[in-house]
C-alpha cells in the first residue's frame, strides 16, 4: 500500500510541475507577443505601414489584428524555448503619404510608361522594380534563443541596453543591396567569436520556457533604420531576457 501511495504522490508531483511549466511557458509567451507587437508599432508611422507579420515565415496575425494582445493564443507554448525563433515584421511605404509620393510615384509613373514600349525594356523595368523595393522595404526581425550574429562590432550607434551591435552588408531580396544590424540583448559578451561573428553559449537547455537571449536584426532602408537605431527605445527588450 505504501508503495502505490508513493507511485501515486510521483505522479501528482509530476503533474504539478508540468501544470506550472505550462503556466509559465503561457505566461513568457503573453509576454514576448506583448513586447514584440509593441516593438512592431513603434516602427510604423505616417510614412511607414506594417504589411506583414509573421512567426518562423508562417503568418501570426495580420494588420487588422496587431493590437489585439489575445493574439499569442496562436503560438505553441514551447516554441520560445527552441533555437532561432524569430517574428517577422515587413514595412513599407505608405501609398498614400507625401514621402511615397515623392519616391515612388515617380517611378511607377516610369514604369507604366515603359510598359506601353513594343517591345517592353524588361531590363530596365526591372531595375525600377529593384529600386522601388531598395527606397519603400524594410524588415525587422526579433529572434529569442539565437545561437549566432553576424559581422563584426558596430561602434556607429550605441543602443542602451544592447550588449552589442554587429552589421554585415548583404543583398537581401530581389538583389537588393541593404545593410543588415544586429541588435543583441543577454550575455553576448561570452559569445565566442569566429570568422563569420559570434556563437552564443547558452545557461537554458533548448525547448524550455527560458529566453536567454533576444535578437533584433534591421534590414532594408538606410535612412528608415538609421531613424528605428535612435528613436527606438530597445532596452524594453531586455525584459525578455531569464535570469
């Protein structure tokens, strides 16, 4: 009889533990949705629009449905305990404000001409194309648990909070030629450092509730991420981090 009652306290024990995992894993998901949904309206403005949202390139929630804090009810628990997970967020310009009307409409304008041609300039309709995203995209991606930043130290721009800030010049979509910054947040400055940039070492093991780091990598437009570097206020995201 002592024995089951044993067998039987184990499994109540169990259960509990895991009871209060999932809580907690809920309670961190609530959380970093909150802070990253947060993060993603602060980069819209009367120029800038939110076209998309995504989590790991599958859709999360839509522009209509950003403010809506409910929102993390959609993502797996344990999600945020595995490597390399990340929010996506795609701006562009506003069709509607006067700064796409400058830039873009004049070469919308051009395009359309072009297209009238027989037969059409497909190079150079596609070097308007190329353009057009180069001046009116920007992407901002959050990433919890990332095991590696590229690029070397940028001294630039300093980010309260950050442990540190890396770039790398790469061409992106389309051959869009864009700088990419590596915003780091969490005990980056152990990272151990290789030809390519740094290799976080982790104090949670993968697939618990632990956030040991945060990620934030700007893509796209120069003089928009110049803007996000020094208006933004980053070190909210250091909230994430577990300790």
């Amino acid at each position: 009889m002592k024995k089951f009652s044993t067998i039987f306290f184990v499994i109540i024990l169990l259960s509990s533990i895991c009871t209060i995992n999932l809580a907690q894993s809920k309670a961190k998901v609530d959380e970093t949705v909150k802070i990253v949904t947060n993060l993603m309206k602060k980069c819209i403005n009367h120029n800038w629009m939110l076209y998309d949202i995504r989590l790991n390139e599958k859709p999360f929630m839509n522009y209509n449905v950003i403010f809506n804090e409910k929102a993390s009810g959609k993502i797996d628990p344990s999600v945020l305990g595995k490597r390399d997970q990340y929010f996506k967020g795609e701006f562009g310009l506003d069709p509607r404000a006067e700064l796409s009307k400058k830039l873009i409409d004049p070469l919308d304008n051009e395009f359309i001409r072009m297209s009238s041609e027989k037969p059409e300039p497909r190079d150079s309709m596609d070097a308007i194309t190329k353009k057009e995203r180069e001046i009116g995209v920007y992407y901002v991606y959050t990433y919890v648990n990332k095991k590696n930043i590229e690029g070397k130290q940028f001294t630039g721009v300093k980010i309260p909070g950050a442990a540190m800030v890396t770039m790398i010049n790469n061409s992106f979509r389309d051959s869009c030629t864009w700088n990419s910054y590596f915003i780091a947040f969490g005990n980056w400055k152990d990272a151990a450092q290789n030809s390519k940039g740094y290799t976080y070492k982790f104090k949670h093991h993968s697939g618990s509730h632990y956030i040991d780091n945060v990620v934030v990598v700007l893509t796209g437009v120069q003089s928009r991420i110049e803007e996000l570097l020094k208006n933004i206020n980053w070190n909210e995201l250091n909230k994430l981090i577990s300790h």
